[in-house]
C-alpha cells in the first residue's frame, strides 16, 4: 500500500494554505512534478447559487438558474399534536430536482391578507387567542405567541424537520423568521412582543435549537433582526456567535446603503465566511423591479458591484423574466457565489496530482467539496474552506493516477445531473 512519508505529508499540509504566496509560485514539494495540461470552463450556473425562480414559476428545466424558492406554510404539514406530513415539502423538493434545481424554503405564519397557519389543534386551545388587523389594507392574522403549546409546537417542528430533511441534496438553504412573511417585522399590523411576535427569550431559545439540530443545511434570517425591536440579538449579544446566514427582502433599493447596510454590518462584516447570504430584490416600487439588473445599474449602483459588496451566494427574483433575457439572467447568476480556477495541474507517477485551485467568485461554498483526480479524492483539504480571492496548493494522493488524470470536484450535495464546474487553462 502507497504511503506518504510524514515529511512529504508536513509539505502538502504547508502549501495548502490558502493565499501564501504569488500565485503562480509553486512549491518546492511539487517541482518534481510535471505539469498536465487542463482546459475547463465552469459552463452554466453553479449549484446553489444565482438568482431564484418561484417553484410556481419555475416551469420546464431551465439551465440560466440553479435555486427554486417556495414558501410554505406550517398547518400544511402538522395535523394534529406530534402528527407531521411532510408531502407537500417532499412534493416541491421533488418537482425542482426533476427541473434539475435545488430549494430554498421558508416557512411562515403570517402573510398579508391571509388567514394564519398555526396549527388548528392550537386555534382550538381555550388559552389561544388569535390577534387580526390590517396590514397593507388588508384583514390578517397573527399568532398568540403567549401560548405555550405554540412555542412548543415551534420547537419540535424544526427539530423533526432536521431529521427529516437536513441532509437531502435537495434542499440548498432553509429561511426561518417570524412576523410579516417570516422577514422579521410587523411594519404594519399589531405589534405585540410576546403576544402577536415571540419573547426575545423564545426567539433565544429557537436560535440555540436551531444550532443544534441542523449540521448540514444553512439556514437563514432576516437582516430585519438586526433592529432590537424584534430581533434578541442585542439583548442576547451571544447569540450573534451562531453560525447562521442572512437575507434582505429589498436588495438593490434606492436607500440600501443606509438602513439596510447597516442591519449587514450589526451581523457582522465577515459572516459570509461561514454562512450563506441571499435575499430577494426590493418590490418598493416598480422600477426596483424593472431595473434593478439592467447593466447599467440603478441608484448609482451595479447588481454585479452590490453582489461583490455583500458577498452574496442567491437573490429571489421571480419577475426578472418579465424584464430581462434569459441570457441576463443566467450572466447575473454567475457573479454570485463562488467561483472555481484551475492555475496549475500537475502529476507524479505513483505519488498523485498537485492542483492550484482559485475562488474566484465572491463567496465560499457552504457545502463541503472536496478535489478528485481519476475518481480519488484528493487531500482533507475542503473546498469550503477557500473564500473569495484565495488559492490553495491541493495534495491528491493516488499511486495509481494516469498521466493525464481526469479533475472533477466531489461534494455530495449535489442532485442528480448537477455537477461543480471550474476554469482552467493550464498549458
């Protein structure tokens, strides 16, 4: 059995730091090796990355997007106490993946003209009492956040939803929150703490749940959490340690820089190291809409430049058909997110291959991905690790690799017929 001496193995460990070094340098462990050369192009939009269809929008398989969002609704599932149907979340996880897409998903109380999803067996409780008012001119209804069974109820829901769902490929990233569509306000409507929103101690209570039961999935909430009238987070400043992600529902708006800038900044300038961030484009007005990926920008702004602003990884744009070609569309999705280059390949006859590989795009991957070489995997080093504008030298040990050896990146968050691609142009 091949085996690599503990000298060469303190090597591959020193030029695998990511960014030591000029780029085109290459360690003294690889000189030995000789160069392969690898010509790639990372074609179409990267997995759980892009700008995001509505599952009810989505149609037939449409390669200019890789994500589906869906919003779904709690009484869909639970229907009783500790009785779950998980079918209609199988059902549109399984409808984007035969499109060749992965789901975001987010789950909600309370939507603007509608009738609340809690539970009915918590309506039918004599201490649940249900708050309605008007919100955007319209009747709607709000949770009893007082009641016990509720909070329980919430709790135990994303807890079995983990153990459900927490590893399927299907799913690129779970949205989570309370008040007016789960973003994390009631700009309009009742606002009652603790009665119509959850206690500060709940929301603390949920968020460290939250920790616990998903490993594998990012999970996401509203930068509108960064406003200490809703959000526990500056009651509870340790909750900001939580490697949770974060999502803006008005992205390219004509005042983003201000209050929206602002809330990114509470969470922390490099949350997006270790966790995703999306969001949707702001509906404001019509012209945020409209225009908000013309190329020439809006509000002074760029979508491109915003989006390597924010590090941004997905942007919910269900109307952007209505108003720019597939072709735009599919360009602006592949300025998110991550980014693979290929810089040097090169390969030692019962050794392995040496990769220098780039991030080139503006965000890690938040899934685990790992380099292969004629179906090898390559060293501990994961993919994810790799933040934007960084390179890493890459040990693939594999005795039995051939002179030209085929490159592939594994990650097995990926459905059927989606694959990782990268640049290269190695001579």
């Amino acid at each position: 059995m091949h085996r690599l001496t503990v000298f060469t193995f303190l090597l591959i460990l020193s030029a695998c730091k990511p960014g030591s070094g000029p780029a085109n340098e290459v360690p003294e462990s690889y000189e030995e090796y000789t160069r392969v050369p690898l010509h790639s192009t990372a074609e179409g939009v990267q997995p759980m990355t892009g700008i995001v269809i509505w599952s009810d929008s989505a149609g037939s398989h449409n390669d200019s997007y890789a994500l589906e969002y869906s919003y779904m609704r709690y009484n869909d599932v639970c229907k009783g106490k500790d009785v779950y149907d998980w079918s209609p979340v199988e059902k549109v996880l399984s409808q984007a993946a035969s499109r060749g897409h992965q789901t975001v998903l987010r789950f909600y109380y309370v939507y603007v003209g509608k009738q609340c999803t809690v539970p009915d067996y918590i309506k039918a409780l004599p201490d649940y009492e249900e708050t309605s008012g008007k919100s955007e001119g319209r009747m709607t209804y709000f949770p009893d956040w007082r009641n016990a069974e509720l909070q329980r109820f919430h709790l135990d829901f994303y807890c079995r939803f983990a153990e459900k769902f927490d590893n399927d490929p299907r799913l690129a990233y779970l949205e989570t929150g309370f008040g007016l569509w789960a973003e994390y306000h009631i700009y309009e409507g009742p606002f009652i703490k603790g009665k119509t929103f959850p206690s500060m101690d709940f929301q603390a209570e949920f968020f460290r749940g939250m920790q616990k039961w998903f490993i594998h999935t990012p999970w996401m909430i509203s930068i509108d959490a960064a406003d200490g009238k809703y959000g526990p987070f500056r009651l509870h400043s340790e909750l900001l340690d939580i490697p949770f992600g974060n999502f803006d529902d008005s992205f390219m708006c004509s005042d983003h820089d201000g209050y929206n800038r602002e809330s990114w900044l509470f969470f922390g300038a490099e949350r997006y190291k270790t966790s995703p961030l999306g969001g949707e484009f702001s509906y404001y007005t019509d012209f945020d809409q409209k225009h908000c990926l013309d190329k020439e920008g809006m509000y002074g702004r760029t979508f491109e430049d915003e989006v390597a602003k924010f590090h941004m990884t997905f942007i919910i744009g269900n109307d952007q058909p209505r108003y720019q070609s597939w072709e735009r569309i599919a360009e602006a999705s592949k300025s998110m997110g991550y980014h693979f280059k290929v810089n040097d390949f090169r390969v030692l006859e019962g050794t392995g291959a040496a990769v220098q590989i780039e991030n080139t795009g503006v965000a890690p991957i938040y899934h685990d991905a790992f380099l292969e070489a004629d179906g090898v995997a390559g060293s501990n080093y994961n993919l994810r690790d790799l933040m934007p504008g960084e390179s890493v030298w890459v040990m693939i040990p594999n005795p039995s690799v051939s002179a030209s050896p085929s490159l592939t990146i594994a990650c097995s968050r990926l459905i059927d017929g989606q694959k990782i691609g990268f640049d290269a142009e190695v001579e």
